[in-house]
C-alpha cells in the first residue's frame, strides 16, 4: 500500500510539474489572447471593430483571418491580423506601418523582451512561412527570435515593418 501511494504521489508531481512547465512556455498576446482559441474567444477578449475573411488561401494553406486595422500593439500603431486554420489561432501578424518604426528599432525591443534574434530557419518554419507571406517567399529583411513554442519573425520590406507571431506546435506547420 505504501509503495502505491508513493508512487500516486511521485506521479501527482511530475504532472504538478508538467503544468507549471506548460503554463510558462504559454505565450500570450495582448488582452490574454493564446494560440488555440477559436475566433469567438479572440473576438470576446479583442475590442475594436474588426473584418472577418472567411477563406483566403495563402500557398498550400487556408486561412480564415480575423483583422483589426487602426489598432495599437504595445502603445504603437498597428493592424493586426489573427490568422486561424480551420478555428484555431495559429499565428498572428502585426502590421507596424503606421508606426514608421526602422527593423533596427523593432527587433532591439523584441530581443530584449523575448531573447536574441537570428536568420529565419524556413525548416522550422514549415508552412508557417504562409503566414509570414502570401506566396511562401521571404523577401527583404527578416529575422526570427523562438520562444518557446513560438517563432517571431521581424519582417521588413520597401514599405513597413511586420511582427509574425507563429505557434510552432500548430498542427498545420508540418502538414
């Protein structure tokens, strides 16, 4: 009997751990927003009027996106796309053209928020590059900081600077 509460008891503490674990590597967006929840859950906790695109297929992967334009990311000027497969909030994608904010400014904020940035490691990345861009192609400037379960990518090209926030752990990136 005591070796069956004694193991009872280890495994309550390695699933105790195991929570804890999850909880912290959890990322969360502004207004509590986590990778997973359907567009109901965002829209609930989101403020704001928005525009829902029912279907657009960006590459191999459909997305259904959930946009808010005129908006603010961190005090900053923004639009903001959530972007889910099928219900489920798999990457989200701020727009900082209104910011008028250079790659430099952006990334030194995210790294010191999130860690050290690197080039962008497409094997990882998967089909999550559809994410970043329409047709799957990275162009102009482009660093990635993982954290977690996440990949940020800081994109720049000829017009504004781009925050992609990627769940790595979404079915959809290895499909």
């Amino acid at each position: 009997m005591k070796k069956i509460l004694a193991i009872v008891m280890a495994l309550a503490m390695v699933f105790a751990a195991a929570t804890v674990l999850a909880e912290e590597n959890t990322f969360t967006f502004r207004n509590g927003v986590t990778f997973g929840l359907n567009m109901d859950q965002v829209m609930d906790m989101e403020t704001g009027a928005y525009e829902i695109e029912n279907e657009h297929t960006r590459g191999r992967v459909t997305f259904y996106e959930l946009e808010y334009e005129h908006t603010t990311v961190d005090d900053k000027p923004a639009d903001l796309t959530y972007l889910f497969v099928g219900n489920e909030l798999v990457a989200i994608r701020v727009d900082l053209e209104e910011y008028a904010a250079t790659f430099d400014q952006v990334k030194a904020a995210l790294t010191e928020k999130y860690g050290e940035s690197a080039p962008v490691d497409l094997a990882k990345l998967g089909n999550g590059i559809y994410a970043v861009d329409d047709d799957g192609r990275l162009e102009g400037r482009a660093e990635a900081i993982i954290s977690g379960n996440v990949m940020i990518i800081i994109e720049a090209d000829e017009e504004d600077v781009n925050v992609i926030y990627i769940d790595l752990n979404a079915a959809y990136i290895n499909a």
